[in-house]
C-alpha cells in the first residue's frame, strides 16, 4: 500500500473504526460485514464504496487489514470532501476531514469526524490535557455546537474525545468517548450529537489548559452520554472493541502527565481499561514509562529488582493483593525482577487498574515483554508484546498468551488513543528509589546457598538467544555463546547474574533472582571464559576476542567472587586471570581454582565454587596435551592455553584431566562455591577445574557448530541442544550441591547437639 | 486432623537431619484407623514444608503422581514466592497459584 501517514487524529479515529469493525477481535481483518456497512453509512455512492475497495487493496487481499482499513478510511474521507478518488490523494491532500460516517451509530462517527477535523489544530494543544479537569462542564460543551469546528475550550463533553485528547497527543479523545461510553452504553448517539466532536477537540486542547475538562469529561460521564457518541460505535455491539481502542487513547493520555496534575486520579479513570487494544500502551504512555524506569535503574536493559519495584507500585496505592497480581502478571519470567518491558506492562496495569479497569486473568498480549531488543520497540511502541516473540519458536513463552506468535506482525498503524495516564501521587516526589537492581542480583550473603529452587526457565534465555542471534548478525566469528555473551551484556543483570554466577554457582542455584537466562547463558559463559582464560594466560586481555564476543562488562567481577577471582589469578602467575579479567564473557576463574595450589584457598571458590571432585592433580603435564587436543577450541585458545599450561603445569592438570575425561561433565559448579567450606574448598577446587575444563571443552564445541551455519534457525537448534546439555550439567550439579547441603546439614545438627549439651539447663 | 499435621510435622524435623533435600519424603504412614487418609510430605531446600492430606478413598495415587504434584506445588510456590508484594508467612492469595492447586485436584479426587 502507498504510504499512509495520518495525523493524530486521523490516526485515533480509524483505530476506533476498525475496533469497531474489528468484531472478531483479531485485530489484523476488519469484518467485511462491518466494514461495508460503515461505508455505506458514509453515504457515498455505491461505486464509490467499490472503487475505495479497490485502491485500498481489501479486494486483492480478500479482507480488510488494518492497513487497507485506514487507507480505506482514508479514502472515504477523500471522496467525502469531493476530491477525485486516486491512491495519490491518500497522502496528498491536506487537512482531510475525517471520514464521516452517516448512520445510526454514524452519528458519532460524524461527531467524530467533525471533531478530529477540527482537532488538528487543537491537538497540539492538547499537552496538558490528559487529565481532563474532572468537572469539566461538559455540558456546556455540549450545548456547543458542534458544527463550530473551532476548537472550543469547554466541551468536556466532546470528551470521548477530549480525553483522549491528553496532552501529547491530540487524538485522544476517542478515549474519553469510550468512557463514557462505557458507562452510558445505552446512551450513545443520542444525545447531543451536536456538540459535536469537533468542538471539544478544539476545546480541549483549551480546556486542557484547564484541565478541568478532561476531568470533567470523564468524571461526568453521566452527563454526557451523548458524547460518547464518539465512541458510539462502541455503543452498539463493538462495545468491546471500543474499550480496546480505547486504552491506546487513555494511554496517549495518561502518560503525559501524571506527574504533575492533581486529577491525574480522574484521569486515570479514564481509560485504562483495555481489554484487549485497551490494553495497549502509546507512545507517551511509553516514553513516561521508560522515564520511570530511568530513574530506578538507569540502565534501560537492565532490571529493576522486586523490592524496588514493590516501593514504587507500592507509592500508587493499590491494595496489596492487586500489586501482587499485577506483579504475576507483569514479572514474566518469574525471576524477581521487572525488566523495562515487564516494568512497562506492570506500570500499564497500574494505571488502568487506577483507572478503574479490572485486572486481567492473564497478561494481555500487548504488555507482553519484548523478548526482542527494545530497539524493536521503535516500531511498535505500542505494541511491546508482539515484537517480543518472533523470535522464539520453541520457548514462547507460555501461556501467557497463546496467541502471541500471531502478533508478532506490527500493525502498520499506530496505537492509539490516549488514555488517561495516571501518575502516582508519589510521583513528583521523585521516586527514586530502590536500590539498584544490582545489589539484588548478588545476593549479599553469598553463603546462602539455596533461598528456595528457582525454577529455571529456559524460555527467557531462549528468546534472550534469539536476541542474539538476532544481534548476531554482524558478529561473524561469534560462536553461539557469544550472543548469549552479547545478550547478557545488553542486560547488566544478566551479566551480573552470569558473573556471579559463574564465580558462585551457587548463587544461581539460590539466588531467587537467577533467572533461566543466567543459567544457560551462563554455561556458555563459562565456557567462553574458561576458553579465554587459556587463550588469555599470558596474553592480553584482548586475546579473548576469538571466542567471545565484544568484550562484556565482566559482570563476572562484579561480585565479591570475582575479587577473589582476580586475586586468584594474580597468584597463579596471572596467567588466566589477565584473560579473565579483562574479557568479561570468560569465566576465568573456572580451571584457575584448581590450579592455584592447595593454599590459595580463594581461587576454588572464586573460580567455580566447583564442589570438590576428586582431583586429578598429579597428572599436570601429560594433561597439558589434551588441551592441544581440544580442537573445540579455538585455535587461540589453544595456543593460549598452550602457553598456560607451559606457565602453569599444575593448574592446568585437573583442568585438564577433566576436560579429557568427562566432556560433559557437570558444568562449572560456580554454585557450588558459595556453598563449600573452607575444608570443601580444596576437593572442590580440583573438581572445579575439572569442571571447568570439562564446560569449557563442551562449550567451546558448542560455538563452533553455530558458527559454521550461520543461520538463525541452526542458530537455534544449536543453542537449544547447549541448553540441553547445560541442563544436565546443571541438573548435576545440582544434585551435587544437594549432597553438599546434607552434609552441612549433618554438620550443624552435630554442633546444635553440642550446643545443647553445654546449655543442659536452659530448657528447664 | 491437628494432631495429625503436628505430627506430621514433627516427623519431618526429625527428617531434617539426614536428607533435607529429599524431595519425596512420602510420608505415606499415617493412616489412621477411622480416618483413612494419607499425609505426604515435601520439603524444600529452604525448608517450606508442603503437606497434603488425601482421602485414602480414591484409589491410591502413585508415588510419582503425588510427587509430580508436590513438584507443581513447589513451582508454583517460588512462583509466589518471586512476587515483592507477597511477605513470606502470609497466606497466599496468588489467582495463578490457587489455579494451579485446584488444577491439582481432580487428580487427586
């Protein structure tokens, strides 16, 4: 279709038709039936109605589309205002009147169609409107007549528009109608079709100025009835439809201002509800969203952790137990933390729940989290859900939404209409609040060990691979790891999560926060770092280019454990920790530990926290070898990790052994370190080295078989079957921290006893 | 029935000594005479304990259904558990989590 730009207005309006028209909910095809009928209802001539048909495309499609519907719209508008009907006039003719639309719930439409004419101009005007002043006298507005196109400060009434007129946007006011709507269904065309939507358009964005129209529009909803007829279509059976339309206009509203206007409360009456389009967030509801997230953790890729989030939402007033929902709903994949998608839908279902609209049972689609890159959500700002899941075959997540795979297409149009954005009284006071989600990452006590099983979920991780895979494009040498590499990266917590986990793996075992991301990143990071680590022994820091990706953050430093870490390293001739420290997709520490001779009690648990396996020291040099044999490796690394093994023979032997013998083997218990006792930390370092050898042997195959394809899809395969295996190792090692945990449970019951036997007397 | 849990809960603390991790601590002992139900036990690594009362009426569920429900509980329970607003020791008012529970019982009626 030939570029359609449309103005706000223009933009609202035609959401709210083909909601309208949209009786099957689908979003995508305006029913035939419906759509024929609105444009017999605007009067024209019935091949007129045919020709539009034609340009717009639906006949070669068989169905209308959203696109075909605007278009369409767009057209009728055209043909309405005398213009010859050709597909150039769709972008060529200014200051096109809406489309109207004469028939019983034409009314409206005509309403609205004079309205958004006459909004164009108003709706610049419109900044601060969104909370439309609650008293807004409506009925005066009323009594205006509509056929003043003028933009008229007053009518509240026109409200179903002028609320959704808010302040950014000018469209909105379909918003408003819908409220009102909503609450007059019955009421509809009726009343006062005549104050007209065009008016208040104009009003608004006067009566902005005052708010008290916006409020007014909505908090007088009853007077207004009429005025809803803008929202008329959603009088009659589309009802439904309306709301949905509506919260893209309550949205466009309500993110504006919040913050500063004290009706914001009636405001967020307004809209957000949406249950299914309603659900969708504009851009200003968006951008204020963003804004928000901004100032609790800077970092828009990061993740705001619960307790932050619980602070803030908590500043909005809702009662607990509708937090809490909303928390389920919006915290997608369980891991305690909001990311800016998930803090995004949570701050949406606060405002509409502000606003009055019911909490869904499910996520809704639209506020579904972007699995993708947010720079996706440029397009579809509105739309963050959708975008998320094209990449993820297998780990869609779940059940959120069933049909998500369908919306990964975005519409070519825009959301819509303003809703009510609702700011949290708090909100000017600024929240700033909580601590930064990175302290919630590390759990501070990192001997916690188990808080309680995290289920790991794959699916974020995997779709976070599609991220990278996606991103991958441009990395030609990176292996299958790197974009998982390159993904955490993106997502500082992750990369914390990875680091941490990495140098504690018994962080992501107890940490409630790690999520599936950390964990199969993590493997792979490990392994890339255990492959820099050899390349790096001896080398710069910018040997470990090969395998890994860009260099990350070292996230993996970011803990305590990655101190020790580069303690570590600095004790083992630091060889493998130059390597690690400097390239933050490495999980360095991993074969160091065991290589540090048996004092450096640190480097077992910085490294790996491996649980103790047994060792296999004795056997350094003959192990060395196998590294050379490793041809998962990179070449680099293998030169590298010659050149280490040269340095450091006996660091390398378990490494090695292990890498030799168990492949497989269970991958780098970083867990395991928080976990072990100082007498554990030896056995443990040596079977960290093994480990970590073994993992880095494992994922250094790993990156190689992407690699060689070089398609997303393999891509996919082959970051499924790494997760596979990183599964096992993990189920092992986790079995291997639960024998850990039993003994140190003996060990305390043992001491409790002790404890009893000196205090015999205190029971009594 | 309050005897029963409190026993119940006392046989897992002595429990707690050897295996803690055991997952399925069946507790399939408890069968009273007059009251024929079984109680099974599942206690997580942090020590939450799950207990579930059956009536013994139905036929006797496998050891793996009961703890591939306990499983599903201990999901859902972390679950709850990652939600901010929830304060451990409350009583859980999680929709999600009471579907899941109730999805639960028609296997086990």
């Amino acid at each position: 279709m030939e570029g359609l730009t449309l103005s706000d207005a223009e933009q609202k309006y035609y959401s709210d038709l083909f909601s309208y028209c949209d009786i099957e909910s689908t979003k995508k095809v305006a029913a035939n039936g419906r759509v024929l009928e609105l444009f017999r209802a605007a009067q024209l001539p019935n091949d007129v109605v045919l020709q539009i048909t034609e340009l717009c495309g639906a006949k070669r499609l068989g169905y209308f589309g959203r696109s075909q519907f605007y278009i369409a719209l767009k057209l009728v508008a055209v043909a309405q205002s005398g213009f010859p009907l050709r597909v150039e006039s769709i972008n060529t003719v200014k200051d096109l009147p809406l489309p109207r639309f004469v028939a019983s719930k034409n009314e409206q439409e005509s309403r609205h169609a004079a309205s958004y004419s006459s909004d164009s101009e108003n709706q610049g005007s419109y900044s601060g409107v969104i909370p439309p002043p609650p008293g807004r006298g409506q009925v005066k507005k009323g009594s205006v007549s509509h056929d003043t196109v003028q933009p008229r400060a007053a009518a509240d009434q026109q409200e179903p528009a002028s609320p959704v007129v808010s302040p950014q946007q000018s469209p909105p006011a379909s918003p408003h109608t819908w409220r009102k709507h909503t609450r007059h269904p019955s009421g509809g065309n009726s009343e006062r079709p005549l104050t007209g939507p065009g008016p208040f358009w104009s009003p608004f964005g006067e009566a902005q100025s005052g708010s008290s129209a916006g409020d007014a529009v909505w908090s007088g909803h009853s007077p207004p009835p009429p005025q809803e007829n803008w929202v008329s279509f959603a009088d009659t059976p589309p009802t439904s439809t309306l709301l949905t339309m509506h919260p893209a206009s309550v949205q466009d509203q309500t993110t504006v201002r919040t913050v500063a206007s004290a009706t914001t409360a009636n405001e967020i009456r307004r809209q957000s509800s949406s249950y299914d389009d309603p659900w969708k967030i504009t851009d200003e509801q968006r951008q204020y969203y963003v804004n928000q997230f901004k100032t609790i953790q800077p970092d828009l890729n990061g993740f705001i952790p619960g307790s932050a989030a619980k602070e803030f939402f908590t500043k909005s007033k809702l009662p607990i137990l509708e937090l809490s929902h909303i928390w389920e709903l919006s915290d997608f994949d369980k891991d305690g933390a909001l990311t800016l998608d998930e803090f995004c839908a949570a701050f949406h279902l606060v405002v509409a729940r502000k606003n009055g609209y019911d909490l869904p049972e499910k996520l809704p689609e639209s506020l579904m989290p972007k699995l993708i890159d947010l720079e996706d959500s440029a397009d579809v700002g509105d739309q963050p859900g959708e975008v998320g899941y094209s990449g993820s075959p297998a780990e869609a997540p779940p059940s959120k939404s069933p049909s998500m795979p369908s919306l990964n297409q975005t519409w070519p149009e825009l959301n819509q209409s303003s809703e009510q954005w609702e700011t949290f009284s708090e909100r000017s006071s600024s929240s700033q609040t909580l601590t930064q989600f990175d302290s919630n990452i590390a759990p501070a006590d990192p001997d916690t060990a188990i808080v309680h099983p995290v289920p790991i979920r794959m699916t974020p991780s995997k779709i976070h691979m599609q991220e990278m895979e996606l991103k991958r494009t441009g990395s030609d040498h990176t292996n299958p790891t790197s974009p998982l590499l390159v993904k955490t990266s993106d997502l500082s917590e992750e990369n914390k999560i990875n680091s941490s986990v990495k140098f504690a793996s018994g962080n992501t075992v107890a940490d409630g926060y790690s999520s599936s991301d950390s964990f199969t990143s993590d493997p792979e990071q490990i392994g890339n770092s255990v492959t820099h680590q050899r390349s790096h022994s001896g080398t710069s820091p910018d040997s470990a280019a090969p395998p890994p990706p860009p260099p990350r953050p070292q996230p993996s430093h970011s803990r305590s454990s990655s101190l020790d870490m580069n303690r570590t390293f600095a004790v083992t001739t630091g060889q493998q920790q130059v390597g690690v420290v400097a390239h933050p997709p490495a999980v360095p520490p991993r074969p160091q530990p065991a290589q540090a001779a048996g004092p450096v009690v640190h480097r077992p648990v910085d490294a790996d926290g491996l649980i103790t396996h047994t060792s296999t020291s004795p056997q350094q040099i003959p192990e060395q070898p196998n590294f050379a044999d490793f041809s998962q490796f990179e070449v680099f690394a293998a030169s590298n990790v010659n050149e280490e093994q040269d340095d450091e023979a006996e660091k390398h032997p378990e490494v090695l052994p292990s890498k030799g013998t168990t492949p497989l083997a269970p991958p780098p218990k970083p867990v395991r370190r928080r976990l072990k006792s100082e007498d554990e930390l030896r056995p443990e370092v040596d079977e960290h080295t093994q480990k970590t050898g073994v993992l880095a042997a494992v994922l250094a195959s790993q990156p190689s078989i992407p690699r060689s394809v070089g398609k997303d899809k393999k891509a996919i395969q082959a970051s499924i079957r790494r997760n596979k295996e990183t599964n096992t190792v993990l189920a092992r090692l986790n079995s291997e921290l639960q024998q850990q945990l039993k003994d140190v449970l003996e060990e305390r019951i043992s001491l409790e006893v002790q404890l009893e036997q000196l205090r015999p007397f205190s029971h009594l | 029935m309050v005897h029963t849990s409190l026993d119940v809960v006392d046989e897992k603390i002595s429990a707690m000594g050897k295996a803690l991790v055991d997952q399925r601590e069946l507790y399939l002992g408890l069968l009273y005479p007059t009251e024929d139900y079984k109680v099974y036990g599942y206690v997580t690594n942090s020590k939450v304990k799950f207990v579930m009362v059956v009536d013994s009426s139905n036929t006797a569920l496998r050891d793996n259904e009961i703890r591939s429900m306990f499983r599903k509980l201990h999901s859902s329970y972390t679950d709850v558990m990652c939600n901010p607003f929830y304060n451990p020791g409350d009583r859980i008012q999680s929709r999600a989590f009471d579907s899941m529970v109730a999805s639960l019982m028609p296997q086990v009626c």
